[in-house]
C-alpha cells in the first residue's frame, strides 16, 4: 500500500534550515552556467582577425591577443560554493591551479556534492548522491580521454544499467546538449542530462530498511565510516553500471557512518529492483525525501542521528521508541531506525505512540 504523508507523522511546526548532500538540477545547473560563462573568449578579436595580424606582425605577439578562456580561479569556486551556503571553502576545497577549466568544475562538483550545503532540502528531486555524482564523473572522464566525441557519449551510455527506453531517452538528450555545445559537453552538462531522464525509483520496505540497519550496526569501522568494501557490495547488487565498469564503484570515506547511511537509503530507493509494489507496504520515492527531510529538521546538530533531546521534539514517548527501535544501542535513532519506526507504526500496533501531529 501507498503511505499518504498529508495524514500521517511528525508535522512541522518550526521553519527551519535543513541539510542534506548531493546535487539536484538547479545546482548542478548553476555550474554549467559557472563553466560556460568561463569559457567564453576573453578577446574581443575573433579569431579570423588574429590570423591577419599574426601574418602582417609574427605568431608571437599575436598570440596574447588571440580569444582564450578565463581561467577559473579559487575565488570564483569560492564565489559560486557561497552562493550554496557553504561554509570553510577554502579550507577544504583542494584546488589545483593546473588542471584545465573542464577538470575544475568537475572537481568542484564532486566537492559540491560531498559536502553540507545550507541550500539543500532532500525534498528537491532530481536529485544525486555525491556517490552517483562519482560514478557519473568518473565514466565521463574516462571517456572523455580516450574516445573521439562522435561515439563518446553512445558508448558512456553503454555503461549504465539502464532500460533501454531511458538510455534511448538519455541518447536523445545528449545529442541535443552536442547541437548546444558546438559538438561537445561539459561534465555538469552531462549530469543535467543524466539529471532530465533519471527514474525515481520503486520505493522503500521493510526488507530494504532492516539490510540497511544491519549494515550501518555491523560493518562500522573505529572512526565511524562504514566499511567502504561494504558498500562496495551494495552498489554491485544495485548494478548502477556493468560488469567491466565495476572499478568504478570504490568510495572514499568522508562522512560519519550515520550521514553515509542517509545517501545509501536513497540510492537502495531508487535503484534497487528487488521491491514488489503489489506484494509490500511500501514508501515511495517521493514520500521517502519528505520523511527524510522530516528527520533533518529535527537533526538540529546534522550528525544523522537523532538524540533523546531531539526524538523530544516529536514525542512525548522518547524511552520507548528508543528501546524499540534503537537496534545498534547508541542511545540515538538513525535514518533506518526511523524508517524501521515508521513502518512499525503500521506493522505493530501493539505499541502506541504520542506522536505530535
């Protein structure tokens, strides 16, 4: 059955700011707009004027006239990650001053993605996770590389475990972002496309829920990440991509294990076709985002887990939903937990709870 959020838990009663990860279209639209503006030539000579001139004085002092990029620079990244409300860019954005404009955004995209921005709300869909962002990044440029543009993009496509009406659909996309780009296309390009015909999904159970608990209490490491081999695993049952792309599906641990738990619920919702809509009470895509945002308004110190001060906030019956629910004893309910919580709301009704609504 479908859960309706409009009459069941936790309604709001407090604006406040929430935080998320990844990036939805309008972010990652504001770096196709950040990188193409940075593109354009910062000469006004065109190019054929150039050429007259190199004839009549020599290639050497024309060349510092000829159109050429505007670098792009820490303080312009600085400038754009700003306007996402993101804090200490500076300090933990490595920038490489070498690398070309194409490998900046890409790089600054992958940072974007990773890392808390003010302007984030789970509720904004199309959405990706900094681990699809990674995955996505890294086919392009492989690609990118060592393809000739003509069958890049058909053979990056190629890659993806996708329907093959979506992969039609993504083709068709991309071969309009090439008209565009003049026969060529940006990474943020590439993920606005991935962005415009990426499915939402089949939703959330109690299976998926109960694999989730089980990861985050049992495959934690001492400095609180989840085993990266671990999740590893998951992303191959999920089979985002093919067998011989698989190399792409090794993460860096940059987030506590609580906060990586969040993005791997998301991607279990939208890539996992194990569920059965007919057979299981299940959330859908939708309905999982605003349960998600629910759980970060109350989350008012963004660790990804939810206290007895905070569970406070939602319920007068904080003990019970602790000892019920509270499966890895750390006196705090995660996002799986809450989803386990909201599923045993239906599933058991011999406990009730003072739930504000």
């Amino acid at each position: 059955m479908q859960f309706k959020i409009a009459i069941i838990l936790f309604a709001i009663n407090l604006v406040t700011v929430t935080r998320s990860i990844g990036l939805n279209k309008y972010q990652v639209q504001k770096v196709s707009i950040f990188f193409e503006e940075h593109e354009k030539p910062l000469s006004k000579i065109p190019k054929a004027g150039c050429n007259k001139l190199a004839n009549d004085f020599g290639k050497k002092i024309v060349q510092l006239l000829r159109p050429s990029a505007n670098k792009i620079l820490m303080r312009d990244m600085v400038k754009l990650a700003n306007e996402f409300e993101m804090k200490n860019v500076s300090y933990y954005f490595k920038y490489n001053k070498d690398a070309s404009n194409n490998q900046k955004v890409q790089d600054l995209l992958v940072y974007l993605a990773s890392y808390d921005k003010g302007a984030d709300d789970w509720r904004k869909t199309p959405s990706l996770t900094s681990y699809e962002v990674r995955i996505l990044l890294g086919l392009f440029n492989e690609f990118n590389i060592y393809v000739p543009h003509a069958s890049r993009h058909h053979l990056l496509i190629a890659c993806l475990n996708l329907h093959k009406s979506v992969k039609y659909s993504l083709l068709a996309v991309l071969d309009v972002l090439l008209g565009e780009g003049g026969g060529a296309i940006n990474a943020a390009k590439f993920l606005e496309g991935y962005l415009n015909i990426k499915p939402q999904g089949k939703g959330l159970d109690v299976n998926q829920v109960q694999k989730l608990i089980s990861l985050h209490k049992n495959h934690k490491t001492d400095d609180d990440h989840i085993k990266p081999v671990e999740i590893t695993k998951l992303f191959n049952k999920l089979s985002i991509v093919t067998e011989d792309h698989k190399n792409r599906l090794i993460f860096p641990s940059i987030r506590s294990a609580a906060l990586e738990l969040e993005e791997l619920l998301i991607v279990t919702v939208e890539y996992d076709n194990e569920v059965d809509v007919k057979t299981s009470s299940v959330l859908s895509t939708t309905e999982v985002r605003s349960f998600m945002w629910m759980f970060s308004t109350h989350d008012k110190n963004k660790n990804g887990l939810l206290g007895e001060a905070e569970l406070t906030g939602i319920t007068t019956t904080v003990s019970a939903l602790i000892a019920k629910f509270d499966s890895d004893g750390d006196q705090h309910i995660n996002i799986a937990e809450y989803f386990m919580m909201i599923f045993g709301l239906f599933i058991d009704e011999t406990i009730k709870y003072d739930i504000h609504c």
